[in-house]
C-alpha cells in the first residue's frame, strides 16, 4: 500500500472543459479560454477569477518585441481579444493582448 500511495499524483488535476472535462464555471473563464489558448486551464480560471473578483494578478507576458516580461495587474477589464489593467511596473493603464499570457500567478 505505501508503495501505491508514493507513486500516486500528489493532487488530482481539475478536468478541463477543453479536453473533455467539466464545463467551464463562469462566462469569463469561456472567453479568456477562447482569446488565451496557449494557457492551462488552471491559469485560465486563476485569471478569470481576478477579471471577475477586481483582485490583482501577476502575468507572464511576451511583448511584442518578443521579449518575456513580468507585470502586476490591477483593475483588470476583459475586452476581447485583449485585458485592459492597471500595470504596476509602468505606472498606467495597459492594454495586453490575452494570445501573448504566457503565465498566471497570484499577487
């Protein structure tokens, strides 16, 4: 039995709607889903929550010189195909496009 238990998942993934799981739970996890696909479903839903809840998100996102950046969030809007926010690094309101979220982390 302790055998079985070591090589058991440390946690069971959450199914995701786009591979065959459990529908999406809210509107905003649909869109950011359908603009940001190169996301996993679990920083799709952690961004739809900070969309849907007014919290603050940090994102990995790739500029469009193609360079990686880190951005803090806040007062974030969804206005598809891109999020409109409040960028702690720059000091202003940004526009980034969803396609290039890379990463979703809480604040």
């Amino acid at each position: 039995m302790a055998t079985r238990l070591l090589a058991a998942p440390a946690t069971i993934p959450d199914p995701a709607p786009f591979e065959g799981g459990a529908p999406f739970a809210t509107d905003t996890e649909e869109i950011v889903a359908g603009w940001a696909k190169q996301l996993p479903y679990t920083d799709v839903r952690q961004l739809a929550h900070a969309i849907d809840t007014g919290q603050a998100i940090t994102v990995e996102y790739v500029a469009a010189s193609g360079n990686l950046t880190v951005r803090t969030l806040s007062r974030l809007e969804l206005a598809p195909p891109h999020l409109e926010a409040w960028c702690h690094l720059r000091e202003d309101e940004r526009v980034f496009t969803l396609s290039r979220v890379h990463g979703v982390m809480p604040t």
